[in-house]
C-alpha cells in the first residue's frame, strides 16, 4: 500500500485499539486505579519498570507493589524510612527483586524531595535532540542514591543503544491526551510529538512488514527509524501508532 493508504490503515487501527476495554487487559490498568497525580506517575513508573513478561505476572506483581505501599504510593514514598525494608521481602518479578525495588523507593524520594518530582525531571532533560536524551538523564539523577550496580539495568539508557521501550511506555502513558480514555495526559510540561513508539517484537515485527523499519535489532536506532515513519504519518502524535501496531502484532498475528 502507498504512504496515504498505510496511513488511513493505521489511523483506523490506533483508534479501535485505542479504547478503554483495552485497560482490563494491560498492565496500564494499576495506575488507573489511583486518581492524584503523584499516586498515578508512580503506581505506572513502577509498573512499566516490571513490564515484561507475561502480562498476568505483571499485573499481579504491580499490584503487590501497590498494596506494599498501602496503596498510597506518592505518601508512602514521601515518608519512607529504611526501618521499613522489611516490606520488601519475599518481592521478585523475573530479575527485579526485594534489593531493586528497596533502591527504586530511595530514588523516587530522593526526586521527590529534590528534584520536584518525576515530570519536572524529565522535562529537564529535554534537548534539541528531543526526549531520548532526557532518559539518559534521568538515569542519571535516578541513581544518585547509594545502590548496587546491578539494579542499573532496570532502568535503560537510549545512549546506550537501548530502545528503553519501558520508559518509553511510561511517558506514553503519562503525555499523551486521556480523551480515549487510555492514556492519562497529566504531564502538560512534554509535548507528545516528542514521544517515541515503545518497541518492542510486536511493533517491531509489524512496523517491519509495513515498511515502517528495516533493521533488524529492535535498538536505539531502529527506534529512531521507526520514530522518523511514524513522525511523517502524524507529527504531532506520531505514539498513538503504538495502539495500531501492538494491536496488529499481539491481536491479529498481522
């Protein structure tokens, strides 16, 4: 099909995926069950860093996290002190463990009380090059807190060649508009047309039987590929193909 064809297609398919029946089914489901603004960053920052896997596992160890933090996520945080480790204990999710998630808590703190919270940070780290690079920095400031080094690999870095499609999933959810009901559009500070596609085998197998990506690797420049097709089909909110192409892949085994 040629570009006008491709891009009436995907259209149609980023709004009947995007809907709120999809919730039920997504990990994207934990964060809607907060209302404040703080509660819902971190109840979906927490949940995109355990995102993968199978979806049932992740919805049932985010929720766990949630209930550890007494399900006020933004207070519990605020006022945690280390005499309540204990908490931790026995959490795992695949590699992510009682020692990481003791770090992640110290680190959303230490943002928190330091850095004027999540949204604010990432906004800080935008360049010319656009929002990639504000994840390196956030990274950064993430683990300013003491830390053992192999909790760094929960949190990835674009300028190390990853995709980051979890942190990309995040911001997703967090700047995109909430008018379908999906997504939440509580950060105002980033402009979607920033965002980038979270890439992961099924965006990245679609997109490449579309013509929308060549390479091979689903990485940091294959999400730039992808980003520069996606842009030239909507500049404005290239992410909403993110529905289209998910849905394509893990629905329909396009």
């Amino acid at each position: 099909m040629n570009k006008k064809e491709l891009k009436i297609f995907l259209d149609e398919k980023a709004v009947q995926y995007e809907r709120p029946d999809f919730i039920p089914h997504d990990p994207i489901q934990i964060p809607h069950r907060f209302e404040k603004k703080e509660d819902i960053e971190i109840a979906a920052f927490l949940t995109a860093t355990i995102a993968w896997g199978n979806r049932k596992s992740i919805i049932t160890n985010a929720t766990k996290l949630m209930e550890i933090m007494g399900n006020e996520p933004h207070e519990f945080i605020l006022n945690y002190h280390p005499d309540q480790a204990e908490r931790f204990e026995g959490f795992v999710h695949r590699t992510f463990n009682a020692t990481d998630l003791e770090t992640f808590i110290r680190a959303l703190q230490n943002i928190y009380h330091h850095h004027n919270g999540l949204e604010a940070l990432f906004a800080s780290g935008i360049t010319k090059e656009g929002l990639q690079p504000a994840i390196s920095h956030f990274k950064k400031v993430f683990f300013e807190v003491p830390h053992q080094q192999r909790t760094q690999k929960h949190v990835s870095d674009p300028l190390r060649k990853s995709a980051a499609k979890r942190i990309n999933m995040f911001l997703r959810w967090m700047v995109r508009d909430a008018k379908a009901g999906v997504d939440f559009g509580i950060w105002k500070h980033i402009s979607p047309s920033l965002l980038s596609c979270p890439l992961d085998v099924h965006t990245g197998n679609v997109g490449r039987k579309l013509g929308l990506l060549s390479r091979k690797q689903n990485d940091a420049k294959s999400l730039a590929e992808l980003d520069a097709s996606l842009r030239k089909l909507d500049p404005n909110d290239p992410v909403k193909y993110d529905f289209a192409l998910f849905g394509l892949g893990a629905f329909e085994g396009f």
